[in-house]
C-alpha cells in the first residue's frame, strides 16, 4: 500500500497514512478533534528530489552570473556616453 502525506487543518499535524488509492483517511490518529478535516500535502520526496537536481551549482554561482552581466552592460554604456561627447 503507498503512503500519503496529509495535513489536518484543524490542528495542523502533519502525518504519513498508508491506504489504497480508493480510500480516504477521515482522521488522523494523533488529532485532537472529534472530526478531522485531512487535506493531501506533497510529499517530502517530491519537495527534495528538484531540490538535489540543482545542488550540482554552487550557491555564488547565480550572483557571478549577474555581476558580469552589470559588468557588459556597464561597459556599453560607457561606450555610449563616450561616443556621445565625442560628437
């Protein structure tokens, strides 16, 4: 049977419920209500998996990208202002 993250809005536990895919948990059992209100969450797997497939760049790399990108566009302008009093 798979497992499915859910979270109760009434009290905000977060919980793994194994089921089949045609049933549907009513309660958690950690819940403090009576009633709970589950609502499926994604699961951790799903939120970490993009994460790892972008760990193979280093963190300044992103910041470097954009400092040479002002750097060109710095430079182009000087060329601009320079042809402009040379005029």
């Amino acid at each position: 049977m798979p497992k499915y993250d859910y979270r109760c809005t009434k009290c905000n536990f977060v919980c793994q419920i194994r089921h089949e895919i045609s049933e549907k948990p009513e309660k958690h059992p950690d819940c403090p209500e009576k009633t709970c209100d589950l609502e499926k969450v994604p699961s951790y797997f799903r939120l970490v998996i993009p994460l790892q497939k972008k760990a193979n760049h280093k963190p300044g790399d992103l910041v470097k990208k954009h400092i040479e990108e002002a750097r060109e566009e710095v430079k182009k302008q000087k060329e601009e202002l320079k042809k402009g009093l040379d005029e």
